[in-house]
C-alpha cells in the first residue's frame, strides 16, 4: 500500500537570542491509510513542532522550516501556497491540539467554530452548516447538541472542550487526523473516555492518526506503530507490539522502565532516566542520549548514529547491541 504521507529530512529551527535551537533535526516518517502512528518522547523533544512544521503552522519568524519534504497525495505540503495549505489543513488534514480552553475562539459561539470549517471547505450554507455541527456534537457525545449550539466554550467542562474540539476536527471527514497530547489536561477517566471516542471514530470513519503524546500506556492500546523522539530525532520506530516486547535503544528501555506495570506479580521500584535532556543550540553531531547512557562509549561522543533497520521493521539509531551491551559491528 502507498504511502498517505511520507516525510523525509525535516528540520526546523527557532531563532532566539542567543542563536538558533534547532527542535527537528532531520525527520524521517511515513503514515498508511487507515493506519494509527503514535510518536512518543519527553516534553521539548520535537514532536508537535514536527507535525506543526509539515502543516506550515509554525510562526515565521521565530521558527523556520529550513530543509525537507512532506509528501501528500504526491504533492509537498511545504512547498504549496498559503491558499494551497489553507484548503489543506483542516478539511483534508485535522489537528486536534492539546488544550482545548485555548484552542477556541473565547467569544464565538460552539456552533459558530465548528461550523466554519463546513462553510469555508465544503461551501455549505449557514443554517445547513449549523444542523451538521449539530449531529458531529452528537456523533461525539455532546448530550443537548443541537441545543448546545449557541454555548460559549467556558459552558464546557474540560472533556466536553476536547470532545467539541474532536468534532470540529472531523466535519470534514479528513483522511489524517492529528492529536497533539488531547488528554494531557484531562483526568484519567476522562482521558479513558477521548481515547475510547477517538478509536471508535476511527474504525467508523477509516481516517489515519497521527496520536502524540509522552503517555506510553495511551499508546499501545491505540496506535499500529511507534515513533520515539529524542532531541529532534526519531531514534526508534517500531510496530506496537516488538518495541513494548524488546525496546533496542536505551532511551526507549528508559521510558518502559519509568511505567507501573500491571501485569507483574512482584512490585519494582520505577526507574527514573538521569540526566537532563540536550539543550539544542547547535544541531547534534553526536548521540545526543549519550551523556544520560549507561551503554555510552567512545564513538558515540563522537559520531550521531542513523536509524538502520533491524529484525524486520524495527529501527533503531544506536551505536550499541543493547541486547548483548557490546557495540554493533
């Protein structure tokens, strides 16, 4: 099956005071119809920058997108025209972001947000575009809807905001839908729920998710593959099931170590990851893991590994057999 969305040798720097920090270093990526690709990593790794980037949603200046493609239905969403993008994002691409009090427009209407998109994409008049929202409201939960059209966002409860904010994102029907973190702000049953909705939604519609989040347990019951970032890199792809069964970078065995585990019978103290991550003011040259690794050694000071290919479709960007603690040949 072809590829969605391919996205080759992103990079994206900020510029500050100091120089430039440069948040994605190189972003190799692909995402398959129908398919569900998380992308894991801790805060300030380059995760939402790097889906912001592809959607050109990132301010100018500060940010800039200085190298790479992102490869939609054979045409590069980084090189198209503002109105190009603009009939892109939202209609064919939908982004759900990660605090929805923010998110909205504080004076506008529920019904007016959510039925914009209708208007501006799909050419529908005001009042059909109002009884649309009205059943997307519906579609994810929203009890009342048709009468919840003329609320104003802080009438919502957290989980309602999110669950409005999903339905604005798929009046359209977009082939990708993106979740930037949509449950961090949320409480656990809560988060159940959004997680719940959105896989259901998923099945019904046959839409592809790009899910991000640092929350490691949301993601293996969710998404088909993973991608773990590091300081703007992907340092480890995999398929759900081998990288949570045998993680190969020490980073990712890390974040694996860090989770309470239910299916043990004998209780372990969580393991915490030493060390702080890299400040990116100059692009890395070198793993930029190494100085938190205990499997560290020489030529990974020096030298930043690729993502090479192993066991099928597991990659890894690692000087090291974390397996046998010995450097690969």
């Amino acid at each position: 099956m072809a590829d969605l969305l391919n996205v080759q040798g992103l990079e994206t720097h900020f510029r500050v005071r100091e120089g430039y920090v440069h948040a994605v270093n190189g972003v190799d990526f692909h995402l398959k119809e129908g398919e569900t690709l998380g992308i894991v990593g801790e805060s300030g790794c380059g995760k939402s920058v790097t889906v912001m980037s592809m959607l050109r949603l990132i301010p100018v200046p500060p940010g800039k997108v200085v190298a790479g493609t992102a490869m939609y239905q054979g045409k590069d969403l980084l090189k198209m025209s503002p109105d190009e993008i603009r009939h892109i994002r939202g209609a064919q691409i939908s982004m759900i972001f990660q605090d929805p009090m923010t998110s909205f427009n504080p004076v506008l209407t529920i019904g007016r947000q959510v039925a914009e998109p209708l208007e501006i994409h799909m050419g529908l008049s005001r009042k059909a575009a109002l009884n649309r929202a009205a059943e997307m409201l519906a579609m994810v939960g929203i009890p009342n809807a048709k009468d919840r059209l003329n609320d104003y966002p802080h009438q919502f409860s957290g989980g309602m905001r999110q669950r409005v904010m999903i339905a604005m994102a798929l009046t359209c029907s977009p082939q990708i839908l993106i979740a930037d973190e949509p449950t961090t702000a949320l409480d656990v049953t809560i988060q159940a729920q959004i997680v719940d909705l959105v896989k259901r939604l998923r099945d019904e519609l046959g839409m592809a998710i790009i899910w991000i989040t640092h929350d490691l347990g949301i993601i293996a019951g969710l998404a088909d593959r993973v991608n773990v970032m590091y300081g703007g890199l992907i340092i480890e792809a995999a398929p759900v099931k081998p990288l949570y069964a045998a993680p190969l970078h020490p980073y990712t065995q890390g974040l694996l170590h860090s989770l309470p585990r239910m299916d043990e019978t004998e209780q372990r103290r969580l393991v915490s990851i030493d060390g702080l991550p890299p400040v990116l003011m100059t692009k890395p040259t070198s793993c930029p893991f190494a100085p938190r690794c205990t499997f560290a050694y020489e030529r990974c000071l020096q030298e930043n590994p690729p993502l090479i290919n192993l066991d099928g479709n597991h990659q890894v960007a690692c000087w090291v057999d974390t397996k046998t603690g010995r450097p690969r040949e």
